[in-house]
C-alpha cells in the first residue's frame, strides 16, 4: 500500500534534492528541515571562496549585500506574496517584535492573541507591553477571537498552523473581522511556510513572520524572515533601526532615514554563511508548486492518522480534516515523553512537546509514505510493549 | 627592516592559522577577519555530521544549545570579563536596542553619546527614544561628554575605538565620571575585541556589545554578542524576551521568566552554522595574549604611520600615540574613494570611509611588517602616479 503511493507520489523526486541519514524516518521536518544535497558544496564555496579569496570584495563582487532581499524573493511564491514583500532578517522573535511595535498606534495599544499560542510571540509582545507600559495583550480563546476585536486592538497575532496541535486557522475568514475592526493581522508561519500553500495576499493579510529553518531547510537556526504588504510599506517604521535598514548605510549620516520598501526592516549585518544555507534550503522547493507540497502533506498526514488514531492509549490532537491542519501530526499519550525516546531509539524521530504530546512532522519534500507506514507500526509495537517502562527512555534533555 | 620585524615577531606564526589569498595585503581586518585555517572542515563537519546525520539530536548530542555560552566564554579572556559575563547574540544593533531599554529607569530617560560615532549606535538609540517617546538622546562633542552626564542620565554609550580615527577613550577614566553622575556605561568594543587588550571589569564597565566578524574572525556577519557585569545581571531584564532567553524554553509555559544569567539575553533560535564559523574565528586566538596583541597592533600601525604620515596629501587621522588608538589607521585624503579603488587593483585592501578617509586595518593575527611596507610603498606609488585620474578607479559600489 504505502510502496504503491510512493510510486504515484508526483513529489518522490523531491528527496533525491536531500541527503538523508540511512535506516532513519525523519519525522521532524517542522522542528529541523533536512539537509539539502547541495548545501555542503554551496557552503564550501562562500566559506573558501567567497569569505577566503575574496574576503571584504565578496559585499559586492558575490553580492553579499543583496542576499536578504533577494532570499526574500524566493521564500515569496511559496506564501503568496510579491517578491518585494519579503525579506530575510534575524529571528522569528526579533521580527515579530519589530512588526508588532510597528502596528501598534497613538489610539490603538491592545494585542490580540490566541491563548496557547507558540509561547515565544506570546513573550515578545509581553516584552513589548512592558517596555511600552501602555500596551495591553489579550490571549484569548478561539470560540472569542472575533468578538475581542474592538477599536482598541491594534493587530491580531496568530500562528496559522498551531506548534501543537496542527490545527490550521482559516486566514481569511479571520482577517476579514480583524479589517472590519480595523486592525491589523500578524500571521507567524512558521509551521506553515513550505508544508502547505500559504496565499497571503489572497486572503488580505498584512503581516506575516517565519522561521527558516523547518519546513524550508535553511539549517538549525537559520534566519528568519517577514512580510508586509506593499499597502502599509511606506507607513510602518522598524524600532530596530539598525544601519543595515538606513536607506544609505555606507553614507553614514548621522540620522536615521528608513530605506525604502523592505530593507527598512534589516537591523545589523545578517550572517552570510548562515544566508547561504538557506539559500540551498529554499532551491529545494524549484519548481515545485504550493498545492502540490500541500496535496502531499495532506496525503501523509492522512495516512498517518489511519493508521495510529486506533492505537490504545493514543489520542489524535489534530484535526481530521486536513484542510484544518499543517504537515505534522501531534497525538497525546499519558506516556509521551519516553515513548518519543523510545521511537528515536529505534530510528523513528518525532518530536515532544509538554505535557504529554508526540509531534510527528512529515515534511512533503523528503517524507515517503514508507516511512509513514514505519512510523505508525514502530509506535504501535512499543505502546504494545509498553516501552514507557524502561528507564532508558526516561533520560533528561535540555531540548524535547 | 620590515623583514628584521617579522622575523623577531612573537605572534608571526599565528598566520599559519588562516587561509590568505595569494599575492595580496588585506589591511580590512578590521571590515572582515581572514578565513581561519580549521573554518572549512568544522563548519563542514556541522554541516554534514551535524545537521544531515544527527538532525534534531544535534540540540542535545553537539551542544548546538549551549553554544551561545561556549562562546561567550570563549570571548571574555579577550576582553578582560568572566565567562558567565558574555553570551553570543544576535547582532550588534539587536544587542545595542537590548542593552539600552534595559538600562533605563523610570527617572533617567537620557542617553549621551559622542557626536560622530559609530551611526549604527546612534540608529538605535534613535529608535528606541521613537520608540518610548520619552527618552532623549544627546550626542555630545568628546570635550563634553563628562560634563554632559547628569541625573537623568541613564547611560553612556560609546564606540571604545571609533570606526572612522580609530581613536580609543580611556575606558576607566569616562567610567568613572559617568558612575559619578549615577550613569551606566555601555560599550561597543566592535573595533577593540581581537585588536587590543580590552579589561573591561578593571574599568568597572558595566555594559558592553561587539562584533563577531571583525579581528574575532567570525565570518561575514558572524553574530555578536553582549556583556553585562555581573553585579547587574539580575536587575537588568532583556525587552526582546524571546523564548530561548526563558528560564525554561522548553517547559513552553505561558509567561515569560528571564533566564538566571546571561542566557536572557537571547531572544529566538540562534543560527548554529554562523556559531560554528565564529568557533574557529575565536579558536584563532588559543594561547595568545591579550597584551602581546596589542603590542603587535601598536608595531604594526606605528610602522605603517612612520611610512606614510609624510606623503604630499596625507593627513593622518588617527593618534599617534598607540595607547591611543585601536588596530587601525585612517588617513585623509581629498580623493580617498577612487585611491582606495586603486589601491585594491593593486591588490593592497584596505576601506574607504565617507567623506575622504582610507582605513588601514592590521589584523594583529594576520598582518606582517611586510604587508605594511607593501601598503605603505603602494599608497606612495598611487599618489605619485595621481592614480584617481583615472575613470577605471571612479566605479560605484553599494558597500564600500
């Protein structure tokens, strides 16, 4: 069954762009996305080539200087946005707290968020609130989101695909009442970009951040990003006005005057090597089109769920409905925690997450159904072993 | 004599621990470090073993979650702190932006500066005062500075060698005043760290940021990092509290609790890739200290301004005192831009600083007597020849 998807799997070629470790089912794409097969030589060029021979010249003469912008431009098709709404910058934190500040207005001082929401957007604007003192952030649960908007809220902040459970928020329905109230929507897409098709300016979106190294393959830690419609681009101003955002850094005045269109948005200098990696990361998605990634990851994660929402034990976290769901399936178990020691232990690698979840995040570009199929009966053989008992699998680690 | 001086110099071999092109005098150390020798197979090593074999497990089985720290510590001996003083972060602007709201109180508003430093500092500082809007920011003559802290001072902020003279304050003795007045000091040893011996806790600094790419070697746009005194290290809280600066990142609560420590200062995921790269930048440094850098960096400049200070159309920007300057030496001439041009046809690199200055940066790791001799020789040459005569030199670049 699963050999006869992954023959018919128009994506299969996909994998051959990664270098995969062997006998390992990779199932955390959404925490680290795979290495992509042209990274070690593309790196080893800007290290010894670039950096080496050409050191200071490379600003220039290998286009240094442009690779924020120009990264940008191809992180865009795969959100839906222009290529001139997109740029790379430091971390998904550091942007959003750029962008959150910049939303904010003389009138307008509350924050609206989900309650539960990936805790680190949740402290940035805690950040914000404090440092600003007259800032108010509402977490909110879902069933009200929509009614707290009012004419005190400045932006609506959401993760569009929940780090927990998967559960996708339909971006459009949600902006609409957000314009009506008059604010602005703040979307992190961090679980979203390159697991699924993200069309931005379709559904009327603002703002938007994400990380680039999960579903894009950009290498651990690698830069972020963010989105601003070409609509509020003139208006917005970045707190974080690094010279790297001046709209002349190498003049050197002494005041600051934002660059035109996203470049305001750069802060110090971006680390290149770090920027080459995520180049490599993003030539993976090369003619692939968003509906199809989306297409695939609705396929496996639908296979996935067939095969272990019967477990005993096992609870299915995400939605059923794959229209309501990224590409990574979360199921809860009294158990969690050692039974994801256990799964890594015998070569399948998901994720945990607090209290009691297993997060199973099959990227579309390197996950076969294969694998799906020896994910579900890995877990399956050691909840009926019960594996939780043994103490191996119970070793403290900084990172879950 | 160029050849007497590089055969008695103590840190000659320290040359062989980086990759140099050919036939070239890089006198941009202070723009760029050189390639560290080991750069190449480490960062190959995280990039193949690391990331493509280990995956995820890379956060706990390589440390990649302790490596802000690792480094940081690595850093302090070079700038006279304690390991658990430093911490690698982000940029230099994102650290400034941190370390400037944190040190604000609720009756001190001002920060003082010196008019004409480093505007990436200023930038910040002018963001953060839009920011709050009811902070002030005074950018002051050097003659002033003392005179200008007060009781709403809250900080001094200062580029400890300035970027463009390469000039260096007398950190304890502006210290000093400025704890007199109830200020904190704050410290961009971006062109000091690697060049000079710094002793920041001689000088009861209390705060401090720098670069990682500069004579630390790091790679273009190697992260930066911050320090903070430990006598301030609980009282002081990080605006962009992102969760990697949490207590707890991965117990994903709700609420923001700093991290004990300098790990507060981190704000999202850091980008392991450029972390590796600045590893084998600081593993340059290993045995070396401090005071002989500094004297190697007071050789080289003193021989370099004795070759050069006398040539029609120099004037020399720099002091000619060494414990009065940094790593390297400006030098203003009417047409610096197109003779900086040629200088790099000529395969001598130095930087051209806006309006009319050539910046000579001698790495102490790298530069020989030698090289200073050929840049000396070069500039004399080019300036007899009338070399920015020529249209080839008047090309425009984006970064210069």
């Amino acid at each position: 069954m699963a050999h006869s998807l992954d023959l018919a799997d128009p994506l299969a070629h996909a994998r051959g762009r990664f270098r995969l470790p062997d006998g390992i089912v990779y199932a955390d794409g959404n925490s680290l996305g795979a290495l992509p097969a042209a990274a070690p030589a593309h790196l080893a060029h800007v290290v010894e080539s670039e950096w080496g021979q050409g050191l200071i010249r490379s600003w220039n003469d290998a286009g240094w200087i442009d690779a924020p912008a120009q990264l940008g431009a191809r992180i865009a098709p795969l959100i839906g946005a222009h290529a001139d709404e997109v740029i790379v910058a430091d971390s998904v934190s550091v942007n959003l707290f750029k962008l959150l500040a910049a939303g904010l207005t003389p009138r307008r001082r509350t924050i609206v968020t989900l309650a539960g929401d990936f805790p680190t957007d949740s402290y940035i604007a805690q950040g914000l609130a404090n440092l600003l003192g007259n800032v108010t952030l509402r977490e909110i649960p879902l069933a009200d989101i929509v009614t707290a908007l009012d004419d005190q809220t400045a932006i609506l902040l959401l993760t569009h695909v929940h780090y927990q459970s998967g559960a996708r928020h339909d971006m459009a329905a949600l902006t609409a009442p957000a314009h009506a109230a008059g604010a602005l929507t703040l979307w992190d897409l961090s679980h979203s970009a390159g697991a699924i098709a993200v069309d931005l300016n379709a559904a009327n979106a603002d703002l938007a951040v994400g990380c680039g190294y999960k579903f894009l393959n950009g290498g651990p830690g690698a830069p972020a990003w963010l989105f601003v419609a070409r609509r509020h681009q003139k208006r917005l101003e970045n707190p974080l006005s690094g010279w790297m955002g001046h709209a002349r850094p190498f003049a050197f005045e002494p005041g600051y005057t934002p660059a035109p269109g996203m470049a305001r948005w750069l802060a110090g200098t971006m680390p290149i090597l770090a920027l080459a990696a995520l180049n490599a990361g993003l030539a993976t998605f090369d003619g692939l089109a968003p509906a199809a990634i989306e297409a695939k990851a609705a396929a496996l994660t639908t296979h996935f769920i067939d095969r272990v929402a019967h477990i005993p034990g096992i609870t299915l976290a995400t939605p059923r409905d794959p229209a309501a769901r990224g590409a990574h399936v979360a199921l809860a178990h009294d158990h969690a925690q050692p039974l994801t020691q256990a799964l890594i232990a015998h070569r399948v690698i998901p994720d945990f997450r607090t209290p009691n979840l297993i997060r199973f995040g099959f990227a579309p570009l390197t996950s076969r159904f294969a694998d799906v199929e020896t994910a579900a009966a890995t877990l399956a053989h050691l909840i009926e072993t019960q594996a939780w008992t043994n103490p191996a699998y119970h070793q403290s680690r900084k990172v879950t």
